[in-house]
C-alpha cells in the first residue's frame, strides 16, 4: 500500500471539483522585452473590462465570487493585454538550500477526479486509471490523496501545499481550479484533457489514429453507410474520435449523410442515453436512411445502440454493425460481444505519475503531448456490410 500522507491538516479526506469556469493563459510569449516593455497592471485589465480592481484579483487567483461570464471576460482581456506573459509562475526552476530540504519533504501526490459525467473511482474506464497511478505511485513510495468532493474556493485552504509533491489531473478539471494550481506553483499533468491556454502535461489514447483506424476497416469491408454517434461537445477524446473517423471518411472519398442529433445527444446514463438514441435512430429507419455501421465514440453509447437496434428487429451484425471505444468490461460481456479499441488504462496511469516525475525534476522543459496507441478488437458486432457479402459470394460461385 502506499503511504498516507498529512495532506490534508484539517481532516479533509475526499474534495468534489464541480466548478467549470474558463480561465485563459496567454502562451503567445513574445520574450522578456515583450514582457518588460509594458507591465500590465490589474487596473488597466478592470478598466478594459468595466469592473473593480478587486473583481480582477479574485478571478485571476481562481477564486469564487465572482460569476463565470465575468471570470471569462477578465481572464480573456487579461489574455489580450498580455497579463501572463509578464507573470511568473511560482515553483519550477531549479532548486538549493533550504528550498531542497523543503521539497524533500513532500512525499504526496493529489489524484483530481472530479465525480461528474461517470468520472469516478467506481467507473470501468476511469476507475482503472486510478488503479494505475496507485500502482505507479506505490512503486515510488509515495502517498497518494484522491480529491473526488466539492470544492468551490481556495483548494489551497484545504490542503497542505508544502506536502504536495504534484499533482495528477483525471478527465475534465475546471478551469477555476487549473489557474489557482498554477497559482500555487504545484506541478501537475493531465490525463485525458487538456486547456490549450493553461500549458500542462497531458496524456491521451491517440483517439485520432486509432479512429481512423477502425473506419478504415469497415470501410474496407464494404459499409459505404455509416453513421459516427457521440457528443463531441463532449470532451477532447470525443472530439478527436469523431476528427479521425471524419478524416478516413473524406481521405477514402466516401460521402457523409451525418445526422447533426447524433453528434449533440446527451444523457446523464445509459437508459437515458438509450431512450434519446431510440428516439434519433427509428427516425432514420423511418426515413430509410438507417446505416449499415454505427461508429461509436465509446462502449457505453455502442451498447445503448446495440439495444435500440435489437429492439427494432435489427439483426447485429447481419443488418447493422456497431464498434464502440474504450473496451471496458461490458464490451466483452454483450451479446453479441462488442468490437471496440482497447485503452489499456492501467497503462496510461502508470505513464502519467513517471511524466509527473519526470516534470518535477525538469520543471522548465517544453510542456509534452503524450499519446498511447490502441488495439482494434474484431468481435461478434462487426462483419462485412450486406451487400459486399452477397458480392462475395457470388464472385466465388
């Protein structure tokens, strides 16, 4: 077991992240006589924005009080002004003295997953991500304190900072949240997200090729009608799955009859998932327009899919094929079992804590994209489209 840690000196154990503020860092960098030749003060950014001076500093220090569209517009003329450029991050450069021992001291590393949109320990997907930094950190002998509960300000306050080694970010971490770590000079590195205008490490499946990759195979199976289903509003990896099944559909000159409610459906679970889905997909069946393969930016939309299809009579996958992403438990115990990519998760833990490690002691190298490939697996829900079989068949004869 790793070991505990005194993290939390006033009995906090688990914290919730719920607060999705948007916070802008300007990574521009125009070099130190940039930054020099105009210092932009907190006056200039609430004169620009038309509030007060102390509205200013506590948006900038990612703290509450103040309402999200005023955080956006502060952060955002702070951004233009070039506030960031100027300000220098604390903690990072190298270290001596007194300030060595002190980091020889911090012997814990916070574990942020926010408990929204399935994002929990208990989760197929996230859970065994968790599992991997567990691992990871035990293997280093460092503590670990896992933040799932409410915050809404000063994380700081609930913390030890000068216990804190770093920190590993899991799913969508609010922007209000990333800027007052910064703040705090606390290393940190994402896992399956990131904030293009607040700089981190970050780790991710490579969503895009491994994407392209399954359409390529159905493409190359004769399915010529096919539909990609999932949010990409959604998160990054959403996005990126739906980009690389886009490219492979454009790069093969196969025509898109997308329906826009697939790519906009929401659902807090996988009966309300199912029931949206059951809504869209009779439509197209009702329009003839129903596909001969469903691209599924995830295990769970596919499984929704394939029970929507089933209960209108559509045979898997003699009529219709389904692929889903992640190859969380479920995948393997479907009937028929789903063909999906495997994400080995435990994996991309284990990459994130030697990455964070790798940060502490190299805090002023260029910030790294890290992307873990994945492996297609053919099971009972895809076969070659219909038509292609007949084909086939007819060639042999």
């Amino acid at each position: 077991m790793a070991r505990p840690s005194r993290l939390f000196p006033n009995g906090f154990d688990y914290v919730m992240i719920t607060d999705n503020l948007l916070s802008i860092i300007d990574t521009r960098g125009k070099g130190p006589a940039h930054s020099m030749s105009r210092k932009v003060t907190m006056q200039q950014i609430a004169d620009h924005v038309g509030v007060s001076k102390f509205a200013v500093s506590k948006a900038l220090a990612g703290k509450s009080g103040v309402s999200a569209d005023t955080r956006e517009r502060i952060i955002g003329a702070a951004t233009q002004l070039g506030y960031f450029v100027q300000k220098k991050v604390k903690a990072g450069g190298s270290r001596s003295g007194a300030e060595s021992v002190k980091q020889s001291q911090r012997d814990t590393i916070i574990v942020l997953i926010p408990n929204v949109r399935y994002q929990n320990r208990h989760s197929f997907y996230w859970g065994r991500i968790i599992d991997g930094i567990s691992n990871g950190l035990e293997a280093h002998q460092l503590g670990i304190m896992i933040v799932t509960e409410h915050i809404t300000d000063n994380f700081a306050k609930l913390i030890n900072p000068d216990g804190v080694l770093g920190l590993i970010g899991v799913g969508l971490i609010s922007n209000q949240l990333l800027l007052e770590l910064r703040n705090l000079g606390i290393p940190f590195v994402m896992v399956d997200h990131e904030d293009p205008l607040i700089p981190s490490d970050s780790l991710f499946m490579n969503n895009f090729e491994c994407m392209r990759r399954v359409t390529n195979y159905l493409l190359g199976n004769g399915h010529q009608r096919l539909q990609f289903v999932g949010n990409v509003r959604y998160s990054k990896s959403f996005s990126d799955r739906w980009l690389g099944y886009r490219s492979m559909m454009e790069e093969m000159n196969v025509e898109m009859d997308q329906s826009p409610e697939l790519l906009s459906f929401e659902g807090d679970n996988r009966s309300e998932m199912t029931e949206t889905l059951e809504a869209i997909i009779s439509k197209l069946k009702e329009e003839n327009k129903l596909p001969t393969s469903f691209v599924c930016a995830n295990d769970s939309i596919a499984l929704c899919v394939m029970t929507v299809l089933m209960r209108m009579g559509v045979r898997i996958p003699e009529d219709c094929t389904v692929t889903g992403f992640d190859n969380i438990e479920d995948a393997a115990l479907s009937s028929p079992t789903l063909s999906t990519v495997h994400v080995n998760k435990e994996a991309l833990g284990q990459r994130a804590v030697e990455t964070l490690l790798w940060r502490i002691e190299h805090p002023e190298s260029p910030k790294e994209k890290i992307l873990l490939s994945g492996d297609f697996i053919m099971r009972e829900s895809t076969a070659p489209a219909a038509a292609a079989a007949d084909q086939a068949a007819n060639t042999a004869k």
